[in-house]
C-alpha cells in the first residue's frame, strides 16, 4: 500500500460523504486507476456512511455505492498474485453486491465465473465467493453442473489445480453441499477422479476424496430412482381406484345455490347378511276355532255349531270320531 492510502485511512473511515459521490470517485479514480489498495480501503476497512458505522471487514465508507460501471475481468486477473490474496475475492463479492456484472468475473478465456472461483478457493482456501455464486446468481443444477470450453467441470478443476489438500477438501464440501455432480465426465470421457496423479502422499489424499464423494453421490441418485418409482406405481394405483364423490356443503351465490364435491375414499361393498332359518310350525289348538279357511280347500271347513247345536241328531260314534279327527283333536265329548 502506497504512503498515501496509509496517512488517509483514518480519514476514510471518519468521513460520511454520500453514496453518489463515492460512485463518481471509486468508478472514475479508483477502479481506473486500478488503485485496488484503495477499494478495499473504502469497502472493508470499516467506516461511516449514512449514520452507521461498520467494523473492518463487514463494511466501509463506500458501503451503498454504484459499481455497476467496474469490469470485473482485468480487476480478477491483476488481484490473482499472492499478495492480495487475503483480501482480494471479499472485494470480488462486495462488487458483485453493489452492482458489478458476474459476466466479467474471468481469469482464463473460456472459463465460467463458477470455475473462476473454485480456482482462485484453492488458491487462497476462503471459499465465500464460491458460495455467493451459487446462492444468488447459479441456482439450478444445469448451471452449476456447467462446462467450460474445454469441457471440464467444477470437479475436474479440482482434481486438475494442486494446492493444499485442505483448500480442496473445503472446495470439495461446497461442491457436495450445492449439488455438483462429481461423476460428469469430459470430452475424453474421463471422471475427475481418473484424472488426479499419484505422485505424492497429497494428491494421494485428493485421490481418495474424490473417489468417496462420487460413491456418495452414485448411492444418492439410486435412492433417488427408487424414490421416484415408487411414487410413480403409487400415483398409477391412486389413479386405478375409481374416486367416489359426495355433495358437500352448499354456498349461496345470489338466487342460486352451488353445490361441493369432494372426492372421498372408495366405501366397503356390503357383505351379504345370512338369511334366518325358518323355526319349525308347532300345532296351535286355538287355531281350529280361530282361523279362516284355507283357500285351497274346496269344501269349507267343519263348523262345530252343526255338531252340537240344533236338533239332536243320532250320530254313530265312527262318524262323531272322524269329525273330532277332522277338527284336530282326539278327545271325546263327556256326554259321549
């Protein structure tokens, strides 16, 4: 840093100027000059601005400030040295936050700003721009499973860049946690796990990381299939159920009145009740004098009156006893 940001960073953080005049300095001196100890003066060193105060490295005099007007691409590839790399993708976000376009976000031709940033986190180990990407701007997984011109995925750069095994591992966990498929292959049609040399005990170490992310990742897509198949023959037997349908509350609507269906589960066929046995016909005494004559009889039935009442007629003791059998009982008149 130039003598002359070190005399004016406290006055930067004491000054509360507004946003627009910060856009006119930053955009039209500061960016062009390419004064990038300057930027991160005025965006994360802390400050004032608009009555807040921000703590270093959550905020600056410029926080709220326009930088829609900033390319993004020679600014990336002049902050790739090691002297900026402290600090250098935390600026990257926080101009992306205040309006620089993602499509300048480069260090190569050909790669996606996604590649940009898994390369420069295994580089400096801080993973955060990685992670805004994929929160804000790369939500789908087509766009984040997206190559690069020469055809390689997030997880070939991995397997491809060296650098400390726990940058990788860091990189590796976003990867995993934001759904990339680690089993994609490029135009050889190689894995990435294929593509990492065994030339020392650290590249070892990848080896062996990437091969367990992409078994993880094969088990849960088989979960998945099955998952899905499962509720696909659920739905086709949901939908071979004939839905019945029941007249649900009314609702006046003016002079009429409209009428709710709802569909509800099938009902149970009734089963068929047994029928009861017919209880054996006993012979009623009371029933000689008491019923009427039975229809298929051609002659009517015996009248007891004729026997007993009138004049007295002499009758053989055979003819009173077929009468008697006749009126269904065998007992004899006492007077007989």
């Amino acid at each position: 840093m130039s003598d002359k940001w070190k005399k004016s960073q406290f006055l930067f953080r004491l000054l509360d100027v507004s946003t627009s005049v910060w856009t006119e300095v930053i955009v039209q001196r500061l960016a062009k000059n390419k004064e990038y100890q300057g930027l991160h003066l005025v965006f994360l060193r802390g400050g004032t601005q608009s009555g807040k105060m921000f703590e270093i490295g959550q905020g600056g005099a410029a926080k709220g400030c326009d930088t829609s007007g900033i390319d993004l691409r020679p600014l990336v590839r002049d902050l790739s040295g090691r002297e900026y790399d402290s600090w250098s993708m935390q600026l990257v976000v926080e101009l992306l936050k205040h309006g620089s376009k993602v499509v300048g976000l480069s260090q190569k031709e050909g790669d996606t700003p996604l590649h940009c940033a898994v390369e420069n986190a295994l580089r400096t180990g801080w993973v955060g721009l990685l992670e805004y990407l994929f929160i804000h701007l790369y939500k789908t997984s087509e766009r984040r499973n997206l190559p690069d011109r020469f055809g390689d995925s997030l997880f070939h750069l991995v397997a491809k860049k060296s650098g400390p095994a726990a940058h990788a591992k860091s990189v590796v966990d976003v990867l995993r946690k934001y759904g990339v498929d680690p089993t994609r292959k490029d135009r050889r049609g190689c894995r990435p796990v294929e593509l990492v040399p065994l030339t020392n005990q650290q590249m070892a170490e990848k080896r062996g990381l990437l091969s367990d992310v992409a078994l993880a990742w094969e088990q849960h897509v088989k979960v998945q299939q099955k998952q899905q198949q499962q509720q696909q023959q659920f739905q086709q037997q949901a939908r071979n159920i004939p839905s019945q349908r029941f007249p649900g509350p009314h609702f006046a609507s003016g002079n009429q009145t409209q009428a709710r269906y709802f569909p509800t589960r099938p009902q149970a066929r009734p089963q068929p009740q047994p029928q009861p046995q017919p209880r054996a016909q006993f012979f009623d005494p009371s029933r000689i004098f008491s019923a009427s004559p039975r229809p298929s009889d051609s002659t009517p039935f015996f009248d007891h009156s004729k026997l007993f009442g009138g004049p007295q007629v002499s009758l053989s003791f055979f003819s009173i006893a077929r009468k008697m059998v006749h009126m269904g009982t065998n007992k004899l008149p006492q007077e007989y």
